[in-house]
C-alpha cells in the first residue's frame, strides 16, 4: 500500500529511479490545489506499468519532477470485454464513460445507430472521463475510448471470434439471460490467461433511446457471434442499460467469478 494522497495517470513510462516530468496542469493540481511539497507522496499508473509510489523532486508554479520509487499493484487487465453504445446526451454519455471505465470494460466504443440521437462526440473528452475514472477506482488500466464509428460498418468487419451481448429490448421480460446462455460457453470452455479472466474476446451492444431499426435487429440475428439478452422486465435507459449489462456480463463471465 502506499502513503499517497493523490493518484495521477501519466503517459511516462514507470520504473525504479524513472523521473517523470509533470505537465503545467499536473503541476498545478499537485501543488496548488492539493498542496503537496518536496518529499510527498503520489501514486501514479500509465495503464501499462501497475501503479508506483513516486514522490516529489522539484514543485513548481508552472511544472515540477517526481521521482519513481516502487511498484505498489502491478498491472491488472480487465477482462476482453468492449462497450459499445449509441451515444445520448452529453451528460448521459459521459456517465456511461465513467462507469464503464470503473466496472472494467476494456474498450469503449460509441456507436451511430439508425436512430442515435447524437452526430458527434468529443473523443478527447470521454477519453479524458475514463482516465479520471481510473483514477478514482484504484485501476491501473486505462480503457480506450474509440471515435464514433457506424454500427454497419463495424459489424461488417465483426471478428468472428468476438461474441456480442445484444441487450435486445425487443426481449423485456423474457428469460433470455446471459446465465442461460453461459451454460452453453462453459461447456466450451474457459481460457484462463495468467493476468486476464478470459472467457474469450466479448462485447456488450447498447441501443439508443430510440431502440434499434428492424434492418438492425435482422442484421444481428444473422450474426452467429451475437447472443441476445434481456436486462429483466423493464425497458431501461440507455445508461442505465449500460450499467446493467457490465454487471450482468462481469459476474456471469468476467472478474467478479
Ligand atoms: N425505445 C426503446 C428502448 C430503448 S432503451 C423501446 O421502447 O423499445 C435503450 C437500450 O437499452 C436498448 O436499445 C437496449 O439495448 C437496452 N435495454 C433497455 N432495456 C432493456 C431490457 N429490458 N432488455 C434488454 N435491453 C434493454
């Protein structure tokens, strides 16, 4: 465990002796708003080294130094798990962005829909969203969040290994539950990697508030990767949906088990 206060990701890479530079804002986040002298503590992780304990070399108004000392948690993956999802309002994909970052989604991934209600997303934003979120869970990965890309054009090019939870509202009360269909994936078996929970690469696909087009729902019946679920008797907002459906899916499969 370490003795710091503040968790920071940093792009730097991370080792024993590593001096990391600090940007204007990270300078003034350490020392003005949280008031750290010489000598104190800080967490740091790059979502490729786990987390270190640095501490403070240099404090400056406008920039500083830290310096590297232990590996304090190495570096834990979440399972292969992606989010995709038609973004909504502003504040509701931003909530969807936070949260999948901390239940362990590995890659985000909005996706325009027949009836997504937003043109344009700030990539930079939501990306910057799920690096506080790591921040704040204690994680030491940091999910990607991908530009938007049409749902069409993705499923045209779908690994074949990738399966695909289609939380289909179309299912609202039916019993057609990922525990269900698990049976069929533990017969097949489990992959268990030495870092990951691997249950093999899977998706989560999320629909907009204006649900999915008939083309849409035909296209992913076609699919033989995709596995449609129902998130229980009532019809869900979107971001509630989300969240649902990575609890679902993270304690059938993933790394709750
Ligand atoms: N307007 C649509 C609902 C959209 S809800 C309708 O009334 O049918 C937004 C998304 O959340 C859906 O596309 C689906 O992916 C998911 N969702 C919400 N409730 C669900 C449920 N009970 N079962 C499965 N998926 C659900």
């Amino acid at each position: 465990m370490s003795d710091a206060k503040v968790r920071l990701y940093v792009e730097q890479p991370l080792g024993p002796g590593q001096p990391v530079p600090l940007t204007q804002d990270q300078a003034h986040y350490l020392f003005g708003v949280m008031r750290l002298a010489r000598g104190a503590a800080v967490s740091l992780f790059n979502g490729r080294d786990g987390e270190w304990r640095a501490e403070v070399a240099e404090a400056g108004k406008r920039g500083g130094t830290l310096l590297c000392k232990d590996q304090t948690a190495p570096l834990r993956l979440p399972p292969d798990l992606w989010l995709l999802f038609a973004p909504i309002k502003k504040a509701r994909t931003d909530f969807i962005v936070e949260k999948a970052a901390e239940m362990g989604a590995a890659r985000i991934l909005p996706v325009q829909t027949r009836f997504t209600n937003s043109e344009r997303i700030r990539q930079d934003r939501l990306q910057a969203h799920a690096v506080e979120a790591a921040e704040q869970c204690g994680g030491t990965f940091v999910p990607e969040v991908a530009d938007l890309t049409n749902l069409e054009r993705l499923l045209a090019d779908w690994p074949a290994d990738r399966r695909i939870m289609w939380c289909d509202e179309s299912l609202v009360g039916a019993r057609a539950g990922l525990l269900e269909a698990a049976g069929g994936f533990e017969a097949r078996g489990f992959e268990e990697g030495p870092k990951r929970p691997s249950p093999g690469p899977w998706a989560i696909l999320i629909g907009p508030e204006g649900g999915f087009s008939e083309e849409e729902q035909a296209r992913l019946r076609r699919m033989e990767q995709v596995v449609p679920v129902s998130l229980g008797p009532r019809i869900l907002r979107a971001d509630t949906a989300a969240v649902a459906a990575l609890t679902l899916w993270q304690s059938v499969l993933g790394d709750w088990r």
